[in-house]
C-alpha cells in the first residue's frame, strides 16, 4: 500500500472538498482547502470544523486541535505549493476545472499528482490542457464522503501506472474501497446510478408510484441504502440534470433528462440544499 500523502490540496471546499480534506485529516495527513474568496473560505472551515467535532464524537478521531493545526483554509491557489496531491472539487463544467487544475499544477511539483473529483465529466478532455497529463488522474469520492466506502478512480488514457498503484494505496489509506475504471462518459458509478433515478422519475411522471413507494422498492427489494429519488435531492437535482443532458449527448437517447426534472430545476426545487425535491427537507 502507498503511503498517504503528507499534504493533500483541496479545490473548493463545498459539501463535497471538505469531505475530502476530512477524509484524509482524519488519517493524518495534512489539508489545504483553497476556496474562491476569504468568506467562502471560513465558511468551508466552519463545516470542516464540523465534520471533525463528528468524528470526534464517533471515536474515529482521536484530537480535533491537532487535526486542526494540520489544516490551512486560504482563497491563495499560491498555498498548494508543498502538496503532494491536489483533488479538485469545483461545479461540474469542464473548463473551471481544467482552469483551476492548470493553476495548481503551475505551483505544486513535477511529482506531486492532481485528481479531479468529477463524477461524469471526460478525463481525457481535462488531461489534454495540463503540461503533465501522466500525473492526473480521476478520485471520484461519493457523498457525503465520511459516511461513503467508495472512491472510483477513473484512469485517463495518459495516466502513469505508478499513479493508479498510488490512488489505489491512498483510497485504501483512508479506509474507503477503490474500483479502478476507463475514462468513459459517466464512468461506472455515474452511468448506472443517473440511468436508474432517471427512470425513477419517469415513474413518478407517469403516476406509477410516490417517490417514496419507488425508494423503498429499492431500499427493502434490492437493498439500496438511500433510493434513486432521495439519492437525486441529496445529490442536487441541477447536478443530475447537467451530468443526465452530458450522458445523453454522449450515449443516446436512453438518458434524456424527463420533463419532471427540468421542471423541479426550472422552479428551483433543487433537493436538499434548497429544502425541496421529490422530497421536502
């Protein structure tokens, strides 16, 4: 197994980024989490700060000043200097994400490697605007990320084998499961999950069921832990609308977005993050 890495830099400390650095603060390492501005910023450290009192609480980490001391909160890409690994978490759109990778890359070193958290977006296309694609990769963490066992590592065309071997170590490091997979649309996790809340939704559209029924067919039958419809608020619906209208311009017609998700983005029913979906929060 690949040693962790000493200091992991985080891009964009949402939901998702502060798990991340969590993730990895919990086993030792040390984070830097670089957010647009200084407001976003210590608003990314106050739910960090949460995160760590959690643990604290479960047993999982042992002092929380300590994970503290090892953590930096900056709005300066000029601080991922000295990381060994930087994981982007930015909002799905390609070219922000290539744009903030090309400026991490400008100030770590030639070794240090970059991930991108994408969960449906081409690696490939991302890698192709870096100076140094075989350092890239693809760690597709799930949320919320401390609750979560898998982290997809999804594998460009220029990826260096010594890099995967790495990932594959990290991800075992901070006590997740690791599921190596080619740069194709969705990747694994994404194609089958949108594929599967998409028809959920039509069967909502349809009058098959409630949102709830669907669920707990999928929960009690097939013994999914959250069901495709509560999995859709938790995640954002504007997120699967814009990850469905990419697998469907990539993969066909059996991902169109149906007219009930629009709809509930039209009107700003965004899931939980707004207090309503297909369920209210």
């Amino acid at each position: 197994m690949s040693a962790l890495p000493t200091r992991v830099g985080v891009l964009g400390g949402g939901r998702m980024g502060v798990g991340i650095a969590h993730a990895f603060l919990v086993k030792g390492a040390g984070a830097v989490v670089v957010e647009r501005d200084p407001a976003a910023a210590a608003t990314a450290g106050e739910r960090l700060e949460r995160n760590l009192l959690a643990s604290v609480e479960r047993g999982v980490l042992d002092n929380f000043d300590v994970a503290l001391e090892r953590t930096t909160l900056s709005s300066s890409i000029e601080d991922l200097a000295g990381c060994d690994l930087v994981v982007e978490a930015v909002p799905e759109d390609l070219d922000l994400k290539a744009e903030m990778l090309a400026a991490a890359e400008g100030v770590i070193d030639a070794g240090a490697a970059l991930a991108t958290n994408t969960s449906s977006l081409s690696i490939d296309a991302i890698a192709s605007r870096l100076s140094r694609p075989q350092r890239f990769i693809g760690l597709h963490f799930f949320n919320p990320v401390p609750a979560s066992s898998l982290v997809e590592i999804v594998v460009g065309e220029g990826t260096e084998d010594s890099l995967v071997a790495d990932a594959r170590g990290w991800v075992e490091g901070i006590g997740k499961t690791p599921i190596v997979v080619a740069d194709a649309p969705g990747f694994a996790s994404s194609r089958l999950g949108v594929f599967l809340a998409l028809e959920a939704m039509r069967m909502v559209e349809e009058g098959v069921a409630s949102a709830e029924d669907i669920d707990a067919a999928m929960e009690l039958g097939y013994k999914h832990p959250s069901g495709p419809l509560r999995t859709t608020d938790i995640v954002g619906l504007d997120v699967r609308l814009h990850i469905a209208e990419y697998l469907a311009s990539q993969l066909g017609e059996r991902f169109a977005p149906p007219q009930i998700l629009r709809d509930k983005v039209a009107a700003g029913d965004l899931g939980r993050k707004t207090g309503k979906g297909f369920y209210d929060w």
